[in-house]
C-alpha cells in the first residue's frame, strides 16, 4: 500500500496563492494610486467572476446567456473549487477532496435552466444500489439499513420501535407536503417572501416554524423514543451544523433526502460539474482562465472597474465584478476606505464552521463488504455511536478535542454506482467524519503530526465490521485533515469547505452582514456570490443563481426568460 501525497503538505495545493499570492498582496498594499488606472492587461469583458468555484461558474452561466461578456478567474491550475475530482492517492482513480455526494443539485433549479446534463452532468442510476442505499452498523454490533423503498426501512426501523417506523413514515409525509421553504433558499434575499410568511401561508406552517427554531436533539427526542432509532436519525442530521444549535431542528428529517435520492453519484466525480459548466461557457465564448488568482479589486469614483491577478494582470470589467472569494477576502482586496466601517467591523466575526471535514480515501482491488442481516453485500455505510455519545463528540470538537474512539463515519464506495472512476478497475473508497480545525493540545498545525494515526483507528474500526479492508486489499491511501482542507483552497477557512457557520447569525439576512445579503455588496458594481452568501454552502448552485438574479434584474433583464423555473415572481 503506498501514500503517495503523505509527504505533501497543504502548502503544495496552493503554490499559486500562497507564494504567488502573497506576493501580490504585499505589491497590491503598496502600489500607488496611478496604478488604479492601469491598462487592461487581461482583457476587458462586461463582468469579470473573481473565482472558478462551481457558483461562480453557474453565475458566468446565466450572464453569458443573457448576451454579456464574461471571463472566469481562478487561482487554481483546475476549476470548480470544492466540486473537483482529482488523483488524490496518485493512480488513475478519482476521489473527491471536499464534496462527493451533492444531493441539493439534483433538484436545483440551476441544473435544470442550465441544461446541466447536456453538458455532461449526469446522476447514477440508483438501480445500482441493488435496494440498499447504506447500512449503519452501531458499535455495539447491531445494523439499521436503508433501503430504496421507505417501507422497507420502515421495517428495519420496527425491530426496534413498531410506533418510530409508523413515525418514520408519517413524518416523512409531512415533511413533503409541509410549506415549500425550499423556495427561501432559491430567491434573493429581498425578492420573496421571509420563512415565516411562508409557513403562514400554509396549514402545516406552525409545524415547519417550530422546527426551524429548534434544536435539532430536542426534535429527535420529540419524534423518536428508541435509542438506537435516535441515535440512527442523529447520526444522519449531522453534518455542516452542530446538531445542538437552535435552528437545526429540520435535521430530524435530514435522511429523507438520502432515502430519495440514495448517494446522489454524478458519473465522473462531482468534476463533471465545473467541466460541464466551463463547457458550456465555451459555448457563449465566454474563457475560463486558470492561475489566476484575484488580489485586488479596481475602484474608481466610487465604482468597481476590474481585478488585479497575482501575476500583476489587469482585467477590466465595463459593468462589474462577481467576486466568490472568501467574504472576509474583500477587506484585503478592495481599496482602502472604499468599504463602510459597519460592513467590514461586522465581517470580521465572521466564523467558520464548528466541524470541519477530515477523510481517508483509499483505492481497493475489491469493495468493502457489509453484513445484510447475513447477507455479506458490497455498499456504502457508516459507524453510528449512541445517541449521549455522538453530543459528546460534538461537545469535544468545541473544545479542539480530537475523540479517541468511538467517533461514526461514512465509508463511502460511490464506484459501485459509478465505475467510470477507476479506469484501470478497482475502487475509490473514502472514510468522512468531522474534527475540530483548531486543536487544544497543540493547534491547526497538530493534525500534521497527528492525522495518520486517526486514520488507522478509523480503518481499524471499520475492519471488525466490514470484509476487504485489509492492507492487502488497499493499494493506496492519502489521509486528509482539516489543515489540509484548508490548505488546498484559500476559501476553507478553518477547514470548512462551507464558507462558514450557517448559523442564526450567518444566515439568511445576515449572510454575509445584514444590509448586505442581497449579493450587492456596498462598492458599486461588485456583487458577492458563492458559500459567503445566501444560501449559504453545499452544492446546488443556488448561491450563483441567486446572485445572477440579482445582477439581471440590475440590467433591467426579464428574469423570467432565463430562470425559468421560478418559485415566484
């Protein structure tokens, strides 16, 4: 078995914006104001997109329909951001170092308005899954399967509690036919309705507002009376939020959408999604440049006017800047002054999130096998701990501390759906939990010295469960931290592939500073798209939607004849 990139640090993933970039930022501090006035370099375009992350690609997208030109700029040698597929252990197979299972594009309506699956972005057929979408195998020995079929996990759930299976089923039902709050999420803030007008619309809607302000703990206690089916719905609620904050209340119903749509598999890897996306933009002739990496904003009288690049490019923008850098970026790349103090004060509470990703990903001649009630079945899984035992998991990460044992995670095979990955066959196996970023014995940059051997007691575990997880059935692993998560993406700040904490305080009309959540931000002509604004993170393209929204209905645009699948008008 090799670790080809154990040797690599993060600093290897930004060579371009931390050397480069660094650079740039020192020149870009010092550069006097003459330079502010600088030639074109570049090119000129109508909107220049500051980063190549897939909402920035999705907001380059309607713009370039709606007849503007438009260039893309990204730091990295590979667009997408978060959404890439890459060699991460050094074979030919493809692992997803942040998001591999993006089930809110399914039914966005960016992926749909876009045609995203003429461009090549297409799901794997859940027939695939052979009935079962994942087992969750509890430390103590005992499993809880999903099934493709809601009454069939029904069933599992009745081995357990006959009235949480009838609860399964029965909320599951009013959750779909509850308010479409979905709706929130898909428009600009300002141009819909709030949350709660919605729910207040609707019949079921005081059900709906009071899991929205709830924790989430407190509503699987209310549904829910075995441990183990609590603990089951515990385990699939967490995830970017800490499942004790108020306002996560929803997550009692967070494996509905698993039980939907299974792993929600695009065939290649989720970097089908920028590649199809920069496809398309070739269509309008709209460039996607790569090593790019915006380090100053052009301002003059008062309006934005282009982008300085770490290369000392200048690209000029005749009607603006779409800018998905980390929000708190803006403050070093705008001119001094050119930012009010209420907007830059308030942004520097800005947090990341809580949890921060940490995976293993491994290549293997043969996939794991799972233990069916018997039946020894490849699939997907993850390690469920007691219900008391998961919060104080939760409780050790707010203080840095890494869990010694017992921690659940995800073993996911998604080659099973989509063999296409591993074109010399095999499989593309990853092993995902959360870990504080900032640790309390040591730091950030503990995780270097200590993530492999975490790595091997979350193998080790894994191995009294499941079948070919031996070394001799691994080829290859590379081990990803937190540090490294931030490492490979200016934006991860604090390990968080989200853009930051979408709680009460970062959501909605507070994303990213209230006054400001519209995606204008307050220099003319620059608007702010991507996980720092609403809705916030995960991969749906809605942030670029939105924002494009926004920049249309500016032009005076009929946003009807490009977003074409509004909730509301």
């Amino acid at each position: 078995m090799t670790d080809e990139k154990s040797a690599k640090t993060r600093r290897d993933f930004l060579k371009l914006a931390t050397v480069a970039g660094s650079v740039a930022l020192v020149t870009a501090i010092t550069r006097p104001l003459y330079a502010q006035a600088s030639a074109a370099t570049g090119g000129t375009f109508d909107y220049i997109i500051a980063g190549g992350g897939h909402n920035g690609l999705v907001c380059a997208a309607y713009l370039a329909k709606a007849g503007f030109e438009v260039a893309v700029l990204e730091a990295k040698d590979i667009a997408g951001g978060n959404t890439t597929s890459e060699h991460m252990t050094g074979t030919s197979m493809l692992h997803e170092p942040c998001c591999n299972t993006p089930g809110g594009l399914y039914n966005s309506p960016a992926y749909h308005e876009l045609e995203l699956s003429e461009w090549g972005v297409n799901f794997a057929d859940l027939s695939t899954l052979n009935g079962m979408v994942r087992l969750s195998q509890f430390f103590d020995g005992e499993i809880l399967p999903m099934w493709v079929d809601p009454k069939q996990t029904a069933e599992e759930i009745a081995r357990f509690s006959r009235r949480d299976a009838q609860t399964y089923l029965r909320l599951m039902d009013e959750l779909q036919s509850g308010p479409d709050t979905g709706r929130y999420r898909e428009t600009p803030i300002g141009y819909g309705p709030s949350l709660s007008e919605i729910c207040a619309e609707h019949p079921k809607g005081a059900t709906r507002m009071r899991l929205m302000r709830q924790r989430c703990v407190d509503s699987v206690k209310d549904y829910y009376e075995n441990d183990y089916v609590r603990a089951w719905v515990l385990d699939y609620a967490k995830g970017r939020q800490p499942v004790d904050d108020v306002g996560t209340g929803m997550g009692v119903g967070g494996m509905y959408g698993r039980q939907r749509r299974g792993n929600t598999t695009i065939i290649g890897g989720t970097g089908a999604i920028p590649e199809g996306l920069t496809r398309l933009l070739a269509s309008y002739d709209a460039p996607v440049l790569t090593k790019k990496y915006v380090v100053e904003l052009l301002v003059e009288r008062g309006r934005t006017t282009g982008v300085v690049t770490a290369d000392g490019d200048v690209y000029r923008a005749r009607r603006g800047v779409v800018s998905s850098a980390h929000v708190q970026q803006l403050e070093t790349m705008a001119p001094a002054g050119s930012l009010p103090d209420t907007f830059t004060d308030n942004l520097r509470y800005w947090k990341p999130d809580i949890l921060s990703m940490y995976s293993i990903m491994l290549d293997v001649k043969e996939p794991p096998l799972f233990n069916v009630h018997g039946d020894w079945r490849p699939g997907c899984g993850n390690t469920i701990n007691t219900f008391e035992s998961q919060l104080r998991t939760l409780a050790d990460c707010r203080l840095g501390v890494v869990t010694p044992e017992g921690v659940g995670s995800k073993l996911i095979v998604q080659s099973l759906e989509d063999p296409t990955r591993c074109p010399d066959g095999g499989h593309a196996v990853r092993i995902l939990t959360h870990y504080p970023y900032e640790l309390a014995d040591g730091g950030a940059v503990k995780w270097d010295e200590i993530k492999h051997d975490v790595a091997k007691k979350h193998i080790e575990e894994w191995r009294q469960y499941v079948k070919n997880l031996d070394d001799d059935n691994i080829t290859a692993m590379y081990v990803q931290s937190p540090l490294d998560i931030e490492g490979r993406n200016i934006n991860n700040v604090g390990g968080s592939c989200h853009g930051g904490s979408n709680d009460w305080a970062q959501y909605g009309e507070m994303r990213p500073v209230f006054g400001w959540a519209s995606h204008r931000m307050p220099i003319k002509g620059l608007y702010l798209t991507g996980a720092g604004s609403h809705p916030g993170g995960s991969v749906n393209g809605l942030a670029g939607r939105n924002a494009a929204w926004v920049i249309l209905d500016d032009e005076g645009k009929s946003i009807h004849r490009y977003l074409t699948r509004l909730a509301s008008a």
